[in-house]
C-alpha cells in the first residue's frame, strides 16, 4: 500500500470513528456534525478506490462506500423531516393559539336585558333595529332592505355603552365576540393583523349570525400620521380591510354584525368613522334615567324614601354618569352599617306579634326583638361595641336607609364629567353622528 492510499485510509477511519462516537449519543445528536463526518470518509474512500489495485480490498472498499453512501442520504433526508416538522409543528401550534386567543373572547348568554339598562330608549331602539330584529326575524329584511352591520356608541365614560352590549348578546341567539384591544394588538411584528383576521375569520365559520363588540375601539383606530410606527398603520389597514369586507354581499360575511364604543369618538381615524353606518350618541342619564338608575341599583334593600324624596335625588344628581351613581348608591346604603360600626349604647326593641282568633285578638307575649343603635346611654341600655356582642345576644338589624343618606354622600362625591366634555360630545354628534 503506498504512502497516500495509508493517509486516507487514516483519515477515512478518523472520519468513520467520531461518526460512531456521535451515534452512540442518546440524546442532543448533532445530526450536521454526523453527516459531515460521513461525508468526509466518503471523500477519503473515494479516493482510496482510484488508488487500489487489489480485487479483495477494492470490493471491501466499494461495499463500505455504498453503504456510507446509503445512510447519508437517509441522514440527509432525515435533516429535512425534522427541519419541516418544527417548522410545521411551530406554525400549527402559532395557529391554535390565535384560534384559542379569539374563543376566549366569546361570551356565554347573559342576564342583562335592555329592560335593565335605565334609560337610553333610542338608542336601544336603534340596536333592535339593527341587531336584534333582523337575527329573530330575517324575512323582513328582503330585496333592498338591509340590517345596519356596523354601529359605533359614544358619550362619556360610564353611560351604559358596555352594558347595551351585554344587553345585545342576552337577547340574540347567536355568537357575541367581545374583544378589547389586548386581545388583538401583540407584540409580535405581523402578529396582530393575524389576529384581526382570525377574527373574522371564526365568525364566518359559525353556525348562524355573528356579533364583534369592541371595547374603548379608540385605543386601536386612531388618526393616522406620519409619524406613527408601520406596525401600527399595517394593524388599522387589516382591520378596515375586515370592516369592508364585513359589509360584502357574501352569504358568509353577512352574517357578521360589529358594534365598537369609544368615549373619544373625535380621535377616530376619519376612515373609521365613515365605515360605521350608525353613529350613535349615549349621553348622560336624564332624571327619569337616574331615578330608575337608582332603584335598580338598590333592589331589596329597604328604604324609606317616598316618591317625592326620589325627586329630590333625582335633581340632587344632574350631570352624573351611570356610574357615578352606582358608586353613590352604593355608598348610601353603608351609611346604617357605618352607624352600627361606631355606636357604643344599645337599646331593645320589643315587637308583639298579634293573630286573629275569629273576632278575638290574641297577643303573642314572647318578645321576639333586636338591637338599635342609641346616641346615648339610657335606662335599660347596653353599652357595648359591635364587634364584642356575644353570639347569644338578640339580632342586630341596619335601619332602613333615609334621605339624609342620600345626601350625605352626593356631597363628598362629585360627578367624573365636566360640561366642557358634555359640550365636545355635543358638538362632535351635532356634525357626525345622532342622538341616541
């Protein structure tokens, strides 16, 4: 054997030994460095078949080339299933989790109804029209008469827009998307025009009718201007293109209904606001409105307002919002609880329970009673702290919230809306939009 066949039979059993030292690996097998090892000892027993001339170790030669041949092709072709696989596998996993990002928006039937939502007659009128009344009755809307597919809601924070929503999705029987801007905008370059789509996407794909609420729609479609980033403008263009699209004569994309709020309808790109076909105004609850508002809010907890003092209330709350009057109800009715909370005397009362025995009136004598909060000691008084009565003690019961309550908290809590925000609203309605 001469000088050059000795070195690349070295060389092809180096090349051959770290190629078994990589397969006798049970995990983290470096399949590039496996191939390159084979690869190399072919290289070298090619050229020792140019160089030998003996039939015996010529044909052990050919044999193992073939084999090493065979393999790396398998190894070569392997590379490329497991490359494709984690590409395939990554992108379906990338798929599920839009697919799960956008059913985690779908909302179950509800409880509120539009006759829980104080107020706001047109606009729930409008919203019947709209939504409710062509999903139960579809026959009425033929030929050219066609159902608003999509409706913007305006006014202040806390004026009931959400809760129209939520009143929509209990009374149509179909699928309610309610999505905020944290589901669709990621961080991911691309990734929220893929949301965006899947969006509409699933909604096609549903059995029956489709509804899209979008939450505070203003923290998506702003004005667009030349300084804002090209991720952001590639977000509204997707999401404009699904608007239009929304509206098409398509028998899949009628089926999708999108009704956005925003309370800064002003900030709305101009493409954006043009899209929605109904533009409608929720203001501020008028007296009736508040009224009612606070009779909700209250339930069964007892008063002893009349009707003359939910007139005062009523005017006592001009400018509040919707939610500026839960957050006073609810105030109003600790103010018994808060008596309890700091009075040191205790007083008894006895109430005798009287049943009809014919024309005999008879008095039940065992005193059935319960502790009443006393501004000071007095005869037959406990001075005690509410929360050191022992168990066995008679039944501390709140007194019926009063008046007094009422204002006692309007006046340490104020409305969140200014009339220059009434006035903006106003003016934006009076050029853009319509009462609701």
């Amino acid at each position: 054997m001469s000088l050059n066949s000795t070195y690349e039979l070295n060389y092809a059993v180096s090349w051959i030994e770290e190629a078994a030292c990589e397969c006798q690996k049970t995990e983290n097998v470096d399949i590039d460095n496996l191939i390159s090892n084979c690869t190399n000892c072919m290289n070298s027993l090619d050229a020792l078949l140019s160089m030998e001339h003996n039939n015996i170790r010529l044909a052990a030669l050919e044999q193992v080339s073939n084999s090493l041949h065979h393999h790396t092709k398998l190894l070569v072709k392997k590379k490329e299933q497991l490359s494709t696989g984690v590409k395939n596998t990554s992108t379906e996993k990338i798929c599920i989790f839009r697919r799960v990002a956008i059913e985690d928006t779908i909302l179950s039937k509800g409880y509120v109804k539009f006759s829980d939502v104080a107020g706001l007659e047109e606009a729930k009128n409008t919203l019947r029209e709209a939504i409710v009344l062509p999903l139960q009755y579809p026959h009425f809307f033929t030929g050219g008469r066609k159902p608003w597919r999509r409706i913007l809601l305006y006014g202040p924070p806390g004026t009931g827009k959400t809760r129209l929503a939520q009143a929509v999705a209990s009374e149509i029987d179909s699928t309610f998307y309610c999505v905020s801007s944290a589901d669709l905008v990621s961080s991911w370059v691309g990734e929220s025009e893929r949301l965006i789509k899947e969006l509409f996407n699933h909604a096609r794909q549903r059995d029956g009718k489709s509804l899209i609420f979008i939450d505070e729609i203003d923290s998506i479609c702003r004005k667009r201007n030349l300084r804002e980033e090209e991720h952001t403008r590639r977000i509204k263009t997707e999401l404009l293109k699904q608007m239009e699209g929304a509206d098409s004569s398509s028998s899949k994309d009628e089926k999708i209904f999108f009704l956005c709020a925003t309370n800064c309808p002003w900030e709305l790109d101009s493409a954006f606001l043009r899209r929605f076909q109904k533009r409608v105004y929720i203001p501020l609850p008028d007296g009736e409105a508040r009224r009612s508002l606070m009779k909700l809010h209250i339930k069964d907890t007892v008063t002893s307002l009349s009707d003359a003092d939910w007139e005062i209330l009523a005017a006592k709350t001009e400018g509040f919002s919707g939610s500026d009057i839960a957050s006073c109800v609810s105030d109003a009715m600790f103010e018994p609880l808060r008596e309890l909370r700091d009075a040191h005397f205790w007083e008894i009362t006895t109430d005798f329970r009287v049943f009809s025995d014919k024309d005999v009136k008879i008095v039940d004598h065992n005193l059935q009673g319960h502790y009443i909060p006393s501004p000071k000691k007095t005869k037959g008084s406990v001075e005690l702290e509410i929360t050191a009565m022992p168990p066995q003690m008679l039944e501390v019961q709140p007194r019926a919230i009063c008046l007094n309550d009422f204002l006692k908290v309007i006046s340490h809590n104020h409305k969140t809306i200014s009339q220059e925000d009434i006035e903006k609203f106003e003016d934006f309605t009076a050029h853009m939009g319509q009462t609701g």
